[in-house]
C-alpha cells in the first residue's frame, strides 16, 4: 500500500510498524509510548468522522478520479484554473491525501465461475475462461485504485457542514464528483497510513 499526504505546513511522521497495545494495559505516563492510540488519540470513527479528544474531528470529502489529459488543451486549461479558484477560495487548514486501496473483484469472479458453469457453446467457455484468466492476473499483480481525499479538522458541527459543502460544490464547479468521507474510507486511511495497508481488527486503534 502507498499513501502520500500532502498539507502546508502539517508534518506527518513515518510510522512505520507500531505494536498493537493490549487493552489491559493502561497507558504510561511522561514516557515515549510505542504504541499507536498513545500518539494519534483516536476515539473512535462514527458518522464519517474520525473523533478525537476535546470534540474535535476529521472528517472531508472523497474526490472521483478523473484523467484530464484525454481532454483537450482548451478543456485542460479550464479545469486548472478551476481548480486554481477553488483552492483559493479555502480558507482553513486541509490535508490532500492520496491513498492506494486494493481493487475488489471477488463477486466478478464468483459471477464468472456461475456463467462458466452455464454456457454450452464453446465460443462462450473460450471467452468467459479467458475474462477468468484476465481477472486472476489482476489479483496476482495486486493491482489497486488510487483514491484522493481533502481532510480537514474542526469541532464546531455547524462549520464542518459547511466546510463539507463548501468542497463538494467547489469541486463539482471543477467537474470532479466528490462526497462525504465514509467510516470505512477513515478506517482505510487509518491502515494505509498506520499498518502498512494491513487491515486490522485486533485494537490497533482502542475505543476508550
């Protein structure tokens, strides 16, 4: 997994491989924990949000891909400038992530194996066991989207509505669909940057 922040002036530290904290244990004091919770605080993720202590939150949009450069150049101009706009018209704190998440085929392949048990003619078995070969290659090359994120933390519920539309129809201005972070997109973050893009369920992050 690969995920790249990009923020003005946030430093993110490289993690790297944090132990997992045994729940039992209650944290140090006035020490330099190894442990991951002790370092980010994280409460708990709920209604899209990440919550952190002292009520604040983070929480953002998820931004649909698009390939500009099958456009023309006229049309790849106004895209830039529009996007120029509307990062002017930001006027908090944001991070812009970048997070590799690995591309989920397994009911495409179930529904493969079902139209290969039932074709007859040889032309559809040839063509459906090559789309299952092709769909192997895929997972054996751990092929992955690329998803981009605008992140930004506040405590204030009003705002974060607002700062939420703000992002929504200023991208949308831009021609790139956005919406609301999901608890399973944070939670993906989380790993991404944490873990090593290993998903895990076992108190990586303790609820306390």
């Amino acid at each position: 997994m690969n995920s790249k922040i990009s923020n003005g002036n946030v430093p993110i530290s490289n993690v790297g491989n944090i132990p997992t904290k045994n729940p039992n244990t209650q944290p140090r004091k006035n020490s330099s924990s190894p442990y991951t919770e002790d370092w980010i605080n994280v409460k708990s993720i709920s209604n899209g949000m990440i919550n952190l202590p002292h009520n604040e939150k983070v929480t953002g949009v998820k931004i649909q891909p698009k390939n500009i450069f099958i456009l023309d150049p006229l049309q790849q101009q106004r895209v830039l400038n529009a996007m120029g706009n509307f990062y002017n018209l930001l006027n908090f704190e944001f991070w812009m992530i970048s997070a590799d998440r690995p591309v989920d085929i397994s009911v495409y392949q179930s529904q493969l194996q079902i139209m290969l048990q039932n074709a007859q003619l040889p032309a559809q078995i040839k063509i459906i066991s090559q789309d299952i070969d092709k769909a192997n290659m895929f997972i054996n090359n751990q092929v992955v989207d690329t998803e981009y994120y605008i992140l930004f933390k506040e405590k204030n519920p009003d705002e974060i509505g607002k700062r939420i539309r703000l992002l929504i129809n200023g991208l949308a201005n831009c021609g790139l669909n956005a919406s609301q972070t999901s608890n399973d997109d944070l939670r993906m973050l989380l790993d991404n940057f944490l873990n090593g893009g290993v998903k895990t369920e076992f108190g990586t992050v303790v609820v306390e």
